[in-house]
C-alpha cells in the first residue's frame, strides 16, 4: 500500500467525528471510551509496506478432521484459537463470543444442505468463521473504518476505532462477528491469557482475523498450527501454493457463495490424505491404525 492510500484511508479527527455523529443518529450504538490519541496510535495503521495483492484463504478437510476425532479434536483447535487471542470465555450463549466454533452440515451450509445428503458429509462438525470475503460486506457497512480488507486480503479489525454500531454484524451472512455486550476482561483466564494480545472492552466488536500478526512474521494462522495438517493455509491466487494444490485435488465446497461475498474459506472432503506425507510429518503411516477405525 503506498503512503498516499494509506493516508486516505487513515481517519481524520473529522471524519471519525462525523463517522460517530451518523451512526449516534440511528441510536444503535454506546461509545467504547476509547480516544482519538489511541485511534491516532492504533498498530493497524502500520506494516503493509511490502504487502502485495494476494487472497489469503482455508482450506479445512472435515473428513480428517473426523478422523482425528471430530468435535473433540476441533474443540482443541477451537480452544488454541481462543487461548491465543484472549478470547473470553462467558457461558451465557447471549453474550458469548466465538472467533471459531462448529456447526452442522444443515446449518453451515443451509443453502445447499439436502433431505437426502449422504450420513458421513451429514454426521461432521464444520469449524465456522470468518471467510475474509473477496467482497466482504461487513466492510461495505461499517461507517467508521474499524474493519477494512487488506491487500492480501485479510479483513481486519482496529478495535480502537470500534463505536459498537453492530452494522457489520447485520451485514455478515456468516455471523462471524461478536460484540462484547460486557467488559469482556473478567472473562480472560489471567492464568493462560497471552500478553502479546491485546484484550478488547465493552461495545467493542471482535472476530477471527486469521491471524494477522503470525502472517505478517511469515508464520501461519493459530488453527492451522494446531490442526495436524486438516488445514491449510496460503494465497489463493497463487496457483503454485499450498492451498491451491490441496484445492486441486479435492472436492469442496464454500458457505452462502450465492450471496456473492466471495468467502475464501473452504470446506474439503477428502481422507486420501491420512496416508501422505504432508499428514504424517514425513513418518510414512504414523496415524493410520490411530484413525482408521478396523484399520489393524
Ligand atoms: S465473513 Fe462476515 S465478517 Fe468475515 S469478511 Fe465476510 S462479511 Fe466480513
Ligand atoms: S485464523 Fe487465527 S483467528 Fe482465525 S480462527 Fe484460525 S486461529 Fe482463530
């Protein structure tokens, strides 16, 4: 991104003033008490020196997935995630907050989902999150800046620009996004929480951002690493990359693409990979028995 860009799409005092006043008219949001001087310090306005134009993108294998245990193993995923990024963990369903969770085929992929679908693609948990759409919609509606796309396209969110107007929350068809209703800090194991993250306050919407700030380090995303190789990460229009050889070689499907938002997270069915090398660590068949049921 060049100086001039990211000049323009820096918030003036002015427009972030203006931004505020529209939204405060429609009387749907509290101001989170964040200042401009954290806004003008805000360490999202940095680092994109050097980004080119890329789609950032998953591909998540539910066959293996199942494999390696189903809603037991993702929940590990899940809860890698959420240690990471200091998700906090509040019981009550209304003001829970997910960055990934699961869902079932029916309601994952409600559009496509069949009577008739055959019981193993019907039985696996599909991890959900945010899809950092091609066209993202959250980014179309929210009047203040707080969630934009990135030139790899990441959609990001700069929680101090935030005003809690929940537009973006509406717009998402993947309900991606979650407002913290409460402080979410007293929800934040002090034990285990990572002080390399920051922590968000009330009013403040928050969601996956695929990890951002590995990626920018040349690591992957917090799930990735933590999925034994059941998800891939990488750009998609690179067609040499990772992502786009696991993509060639398996069926797949994507949620709500008849909406035209372009979500970059795949859904792949496909368990020939328990016998690669990429799945074992180069250690020939270390799972097999583990995983295939009869597999002895
Ligand atoms: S899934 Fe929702 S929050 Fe994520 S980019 Fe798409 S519209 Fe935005
Ligand atoms: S990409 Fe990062 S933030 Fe998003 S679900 Fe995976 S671990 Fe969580």
């Amino acid at each position: 991104m060049t100086a001039q860009q990211h000049s323009e799409r820096s918030l003036t005092r002015r427009n972030f003033v203006k931004a505020g006043a529209i939204a405060c008219a429609s009387g749907l949001f509290a101001l989170n008490g964040c200042t401009l001087e954290e806004v003008k310090h805000s360490q999202l306005e940095s680092d994109f020196k050097g980004i080119e134009s890329k789609q950032y993108g998953l591909a998540i294998n539910v066959s293996m997935l199942d494999a390696l245990g189903g809603q037991e193993f993702i929940d590990t995923i899940i809860a890698a995630c959420h240690s990471y990024h200091n998700v906090p963990q509040i019981d009550d369903p209304k003001h829970s907050i997910d960055w990934i969770w699961t869902q079932s085929y029916e309601e994952a992929f409600s559009d496509i989902a069949s009577t008739y679908v055959d019981e193993k693609t019907a039985s696996y948990a599909y991890p959900v999150m945010c899809n950092h759409c091609t066209d993202p919609q959250c980014v179309r509606v929210c009047p203040t800046q707080t969630t934009f796309k990135r030139p790899d396209g990441i959609v990001m969110m700069d929680y101090h620009r935030c005003i809690g107007c929940r537009f973006c929350m509406s717009a998402c068809p993947y309900g991606a996004r979650n407002l913290n209703f409460m402080d979410p800090r007293p929800y934040v194991d002090k034990a285990t929480m990572n002080p390399g993250y920051p922590t968000r306050s009330k009013g403040v919407v928050e969601k996956c951002t695929l990890c951002y700030e590995l990626i920018d380090q040349g690591s992957v995303p917090v799930c990735v690493q933590a999925a034994y190789g059941c998800i891939t990460f990488g750009d998609l229009t690179d067609e040499n990359s990772e992502i786009r050889q696991v993509l060639a070689q398996a069926f797949s499907i994507r949620r709500r693409v008849e909406l035209g938002t372009g979500p970059n997270v795949y859904y792949i069915f496909d368990d020939s990979a328990l016998y690669t090398n990429a799945f074992t660590g180069g250690e020939g068949t270390l799972f097999e028995e583990d995983l295939l049921e009869g597999g002895e």
